[in-house]
C-alpha cells in the first residue's frame, strides 16, 4: 500500500457473506483486547497524572519555603 491509500471498511452487515465465522471471532478477540489494552493505558495515566501533581507540590513547597526562609535573613549592611 502506498502512503495515501488505506484498507476499505468493512461493514459486517453488507459483506456478512464474504466474512467467515472464523474472521468475526477472531475480529471480536481482537476488540476486547483493545479494550483491556484502553482501559490499562487509562489506569497508567492517572497514576501519572497524580504523580506528577505530587512532583510538582512536593518542588513548589521546597521552592516557597526557601523563598520564605531566605527572606527571613537579615543581610548585614
């Protein structure tokens, strides 16, 4: 195939006597394991998501509290 040409869709209503049973069940394999896929890259995300927010408190308290600790100081002068 080419760069611009892609596979036709396949509508299992109208090409239900070209599809074999073996095809459809082997296609709906193929569906649910995209599920489980879908669903596990959602999980990793969050867990992502909330440890970037972590991350990013945990460097936003370390950054304010030395801006407020540095304020503090008296300079000599």
């Amino acid at each position: 195939m080419g760069d611009n040409e892609q596979m036709k869709k396949v509508d299992l209503v109208k090409d239900k006597a070209n599809i074999s049973r073996t095809t459809v069940d082997y296609m709906k394999i193929v569906e649910k394991e995209n599920l489980r896929r879908v669903q596990e890259l959602r999980k990793i995300r969050q867990r992502n998501v909330r440890t970037g927010l972590i991350l990013g408190g945990g460097v936003l308290g370390i950054y304010l509290y030395t801006i407020f600790s540095v304020r503090q100081e008296k300079v000599l002068g």
